[in-house]
C-alpha cells in the first residue's frame, strides 16, 4: 500500500485537508495510508478534539507543536521535525496546501530526500512578494512533482513562469505535471453547507435569523497593525452601517480585538462600541462561517477563503486588500478590490448592495477536486 504524509499547520488547511482525507476514506483506502503531520504553526482553541470530530477530520498522527516564533525559526523547526518523520516513516509522497510557514518547510525537508511532492492550491499568486505568503508558494511550486491549480487563472500563471502543461510522460521532480483539478473548499463548502444547517445555531444565538447583515472579518497584519489602515476601514463600515441599518457581524480574534483598542482614536473605537448594530463576536468554528456565510447580504474581508466562499455560497464581496489572487471573482463583478480606503470601500458596499443581477460560472471545478486529485497522486506513485 503507498504512504501519504499530509502537512498541516493552520486552521484552513485541517479543513482543506478534510476533503483529501474523507475521498480517501470513501474511495481509495485500499490503495493509500495517509499520515497527517500538524506543525502546530497556528495554535487556535477552536482546533481541539472537537473540532476534529464536529469535521469528521481524522486526529494528526503527529503534531511538531511549533508554536509562534519569526519566520526562519518557525521554518527551520518545522523543516528539522519534518524530516525526522519522513525518516520514521519513509511516505512514497508528501502533500501540502496553500502558502504558510508550514508548506514551504515541508517541500524543503520532502524534496531534499527526494520524497515527491504534490501541492494543492498551487499557481495562485497575488504578484507581491512583500507577502510571506506570495514567497512561499512560489518556492513550493517550483519543487513540487504535481501541481494542482483549482482555477485556470492559476494554471496560467504557472504557464507564465515556464511550466509545461503538456503532462508527458510520467511526472517528476525534474518534469513535474500540472493539473487542473477544481478547488477543494468548493468541495468542502458543498460537503458541510447542509451539516452547518443542522449544527449550526450562530443565527438564533446572534437574533440575526431574517435580519440583512453584513459579514467583515479582518485578520491580515496589514490591516490590524496599522493604525491609518484600521481606522479607515471601521469609519467605512460605521457610515455604511449607518446608511443602510444593516447589521455587521465582526468574528475577531482576541488580538484583533486588542489592537482595534489600541490602534483606533478614542472617538472611532467608542462609536464602534457604542453602535448596537455592530456586533463584535468570538472568532467562529467552520460551520458557524459557513452559517454567516450563507445568510449574509455582502462580505466584507482580507481573507482569500472567505472569497471564495462568498462566490460559492453566491454572495457579493469587498475586498479589503490592494489584490486578489481570485481575479476570476473581481473580473466576473462577484467582488471588489477596496484595499483599506474608506471612500473605496463605501463606494465598492453601495455599488454591490444595489447591483440586482450577479451570475456564477463553475471557475472552481463542480466538487469532485479531492477524488481527482487521489486519482492523480496513486497514478504517479505506482
């Protein structure tokens, strides 16, 4: 039987990782072991036991509990205890996701043992390297023995840096494939729309249950750390908010919470909590975002997962970032780029409250990414 090593290390990824792991369950256990690795690179309460199980997400077989650190110590960690286990357990592959510490170290330790190497959500670029994250997956898709890009756009780019799509022969380090396979949060978004429906009681609980709403998360450093860019973007919201008597629901992470108290003018930070219809929440386990999600009237955020689940659950976004690695959803009119301006992302609130017709063309695939992307990875080990 082959032995697959999955990395994980942030909250996204576990889920991520969940689509990969159930096709391999219901379709393929007889051919493939899979071993996941947690990096433990992000550590979120909310990625207990529980979490695992309210998922169906099998436990990590190991967990480097790396913890936080800067970027080279967290990396040489990460790639030293990786490279231990691949010795231990000697996998026929190695899978990663995304963009993180926690991918890059894996596809250093994996591709320096020859283990080959199969990155998921590859090809995505944002064109600024300023953003750890930009790095990272650019550096990975060059070691990487299959690579597979849930959009065309990403495939494009990977044209653009000189990588045959031809898939000739069988795929290597030195002629690696690339694959367009869909986007597995699509399938995931699919998979746990219907479980959030039954679980989920974030509606009840927040009286939100046939109220218009909107949804912000905001989490990127270059938001929460900048005095200038957060004040921007909470006047915004305080004067759409205000205009329109929607609601707005902000999941916010306790340091996020911290730094809006200490980043914001006292006026801006006591208009925030004084105003009723802002309501400033825990951060939400998967099923309650997915319940936010699908109920919200516009989302407001920095994070390129929520994104793609506005587009999939149908809803408009505004993008608080000067870029989009999701260009598929600006240039359809799904989304607009605002960055941290407050004129442009009042313009950009009003401009989507009021469009009336939005269309939704399949750019991330219909589903069924996670059991391609099995097929391919048991075809290039045997």
């Amino acid at each position: 039987m082959l032995k697959i090593i999955t990395i994980i290390g942030a909250r996204p990824q576990i889920i991520k990782a969940a689509a990969i792991s159930r096709a391999i369950k219901t379709s393929f256990s007889e051919s493939l072991e899979e071993l996941i690795v947690h990096t433990g690179q992000h550590y979120d309460e909310n990625m207990s036991a529980v979490f695992f199980e309210e998922l169906g997400i099998p436990a990590p077989h190991y967990n480097l509990n790396v913890g936080s650190a800067s970027h080279g110590v967290q990396t040489a960690k990460m790639i030293e205890g990786i490279e231990d286990i691949i010795q231990k357990e000697q996998p026929d592959g190695m899978i990663i996701y995304g963009d993180t510490n926690s991918t890059v170290a894996a596809a250093l330790a994996a591709v320096k043992v020859m283990v080959p190497i199969f990155h998921i959500e590859a090809g995505l670029r944002s064109f600024n390297k300023a953003m750890p994250e930009e790095v990272n997956r650019i550096l990975s898709d060059h070691i990487s023995t299959v690579l597979f890009c849930p959009t065309t756009t990403a495939v494009d780019n990977l044209k653009k840096e000189g990588f045959s799509t031809e898939n000739n022969g069988k795929a290597t380090l030195d002629h690696p494939h690339v694959e367009l396979c869909g986007d597995i949060m699509f399938d995931n978004s699919l998979f746990f729309s219907d479980i959030s429906d039954e679980k989920s009681t974030i509606l009840n609980e927040l009286e939100m249950n046939g109220k218009n709403y909107i949804l912000v998360t905001i989490h990127r450093n270059a938001n929460t750390d900048d005095a200038n860019r957060l004040t921007a973007i909470m006047k915004a919201l305080l004067y759409v908010q205000n205009t329109t008597g929607y609601e707005v629901i902000l999941p916010l992470h306790p340091r996020t919470a911290k730094l809006m108290e200490q980043q914001l003018t006292s006026e801006v930070y006591g208009m925030v909590q004084e105003n009723k219809s802002f309501h400033i929440i825990p951060p939400a386990g998967f099923l309650d975002i997915i319940a936010l999600e699908k109920n919200a009237t516009l989302l407001v955020t920095d994070s390129g997962g929520l994104q793609k689940e506005a587009y999939f659950f149908k809803k408009p976004c505004v993008i608080l970032r000067p870029e989009t690695e999701w260009v598929e959803i600006v240039n359809n009119g799904n989304a607009l780029i605002a960055d941290a301006d407050e004129q442009k992302i009042v313009t950009a609130c009003n401009e989507l409250l009021t469009k009336k017709e939005y269309t939704f063309p399949s750019f991330f695939g219909d589903g069924t990414a996670a059991v391609t992307i099995v097929q391919k990875i048991i075809e290039t080990l045997n």
